[in-house]
C-alpha cells in the first residue's frame, strides 16, 4: 500500500521501493499514572537552568527520604495478666444443688460492691425459698412442681455463675510484675539511647540521616528518647529534665553565637547551668556536629 506520496511504504507495512528496512520505532516505555514527560525521573523538563527537579511530597521537606512508616514498638513485651480466679466459687452452686447460689451471688456483690450482683442474689433467694416452700408443703403436685423449679435454680445458678465469674474475679496484673516491668522497659530505653551514641560517635552523618535526638520530625529510628541540643527547635530543648524557659533561651542563645557544644559538661559551664542537672541532661542529651 502507497502512502499517496512519494510511493514508498510505511514502516509498518514493510520494505520501501529498494528493499531497504525502515528502522522500527521505539516503543513507548509504560509510565505511571500521573507521569508528566520532563518531570522528575523521566528527564529534564523544559528550560531546565541547572540542578534537579526534587520529588513533591507532602507534609515533606529535606534531602532525605520520607519515613516508611511508624516506629516499632518496644520489643519489651508487657506482663500477662494471671490466671482467672474463682473457680471454687463458681462451683457452689452446682456442689450444694442450687441451694448455695444466693449466698455465693452475696459474696459477689460485696467483693464488687455491685447492686445489680446483689439483685440477682436476692432473686435467687427468693426463688430458692419458695421451691423450698412447695416441696414441704405435704402436696405432691407442688412437691413435684417445686423439684422440677429446684432442678432448673440449681442449673441456672451454676450455669450464671461460671458466666459472671470473669467479671467478679477479673484479670489483672500483680503491681510487682508491673513495676518489674517498667524497670525491664526503662533499662531498654537506656540501652537504645548508649546504642545511638555509639552510632552517631562511628558514623555522625548517618545519625543526622537517622534524625537521632530529632523528636520533632518524622523518622523510623527508635533512639530511645536522645535530643541533640545542638539542632533540636526550643520546644523540644524545653522537655530535657530541669530545664525552664529562661534556661533554654540562655541555651539557645549560646548555641546560635559559638555554634554548638559538644558535651552536658560544657553546655552547663557556658550557660551557667545548675551542677545537678548536669547528670540528668547528660542520660537525654545527645550533641551531633
């Protein structure tokens, strides 16, 4: 087929007059949705004067990546609450054929200084009376009734009793173990905050990428609770233990003119800290170049 022109064939249709071969064209590289040609990754746009193009992201700014996600939690697992309670309790009903069930509903309401518990042990009385009525009342049809109502209390009772016993003897954690607890968590942190020095003392520029001691902007990294005093905002300079407003603009003030510090020592001698919040700023305190 002619083009109508000049006699020749398309490329797609095969060799012109010569027999030569039209070299293919290329094909077009798949792009993803919202690709703009020239943009960034895909080249240069129009009346590029030098430098590239950064990515736009939101809620974003600086040379470095955006975070992938939140920080994983402590790896300090927390205790596990023990075991379930009262399972003699919950027996007495079905060990004193429904007879003991007001009385065990009682000790119930009391431990949980609960109405609606001793509603229920009131209502179980009552009904454990009147069955007890009916059966020595000399009438066999009453006395067969009142079996018949004494099986079914005896059930019920029992059946109820395992039903609320979670929330008469609930769960809970002894405070020793929670207490054992917070200690195995703050001695991990204080573990993670030596692990970041040591970092940042090998590798400082990987530590700034990290944004250790940077509380204030996204990250990944877990540093244990660090401020780097020499770069972090006075919001957060203002949480390191001790310091007042008055002391972290005298902080701030002194880093803007010298450039920075490079121990707690130092900070406390050039800004006229007081000598006991030396210790306590050193344990939080981290000073990245």
């Amino acid at each position: 087929m002619s083009d109508g022109t000049d006699g020749t064939f398309g490329p797609e249709h095969g060799p012109g007059p010569q027999g030569e071969h039209p070299p293919p064209r290329p094909r077009s590289r798949p792009q993803p949705p919202g690709h703009r040609p020239g943009g960034y990754g895909g080249g240069f746009a129009s009346g590029f004067t030098g430098g590239f193009r950064t990515p736009q992201q939101p809620h974003w700014s600086g040379p470095y990546p955006p975070p992938m996600g939140p920080m994983q939690p402590s790896p300090v697992p927390p205790p596990m609450p023990s075991e379930p309670h009262g399972i003699l309790w919950a027996f007495v009903p079905f060990l004193t054929l429904g007879y003991g069930t007001p009385f065990s509903f009682l000790y119930a309401a009391v431990r949980r200084n609960s109405w609606n518990l001793g509603a229920t042990a009131a209502g179980y009385g009552v009904g454990t009376a009147a069955v007890v009525t009916m059966m020595q009342s000399g009438d066999a049809l009453l006395g067969i009734f009142g079996g018949f109502m004494m099986l079914m209390l005896w059930i019920a009772g029992t059946v109820h009793a395992f039903a609320v016993r979670s929330s008469v003897f609930p769960r809970t954690v002894p405070r020793s173990r929670l207490n054992e607890h917070a200690i195995e968590v703050a001695r991990f942190r204080q573990a993670m905050r030596e692990d970041a020095r040591t970092l940042a003392r090998q590798d400082p520029a990987l530590a700034f990428e990290l944004r250790i001691g940077r509380p204030d902007l996204p990250r990944r990294y877990d540093d244990g609770g660090l401020i780097d005093v020499n770069h972090a905002p006075p919001a957060v300079l203002a949480t390191l233990p001790g310091l007042t407003p008055e002391l972290v603009e005298r902080l701030v003030r002194r880093r803007d003119e010298q450039g920075g510090f490079v121990s707690a020592e130092e900070l406390a001698v050039d800004t006229d800290l007081p000598p006991d919040l030396v210790p306590q700023i050193a344990e939080y305190s981290i000073f990245l170049p």
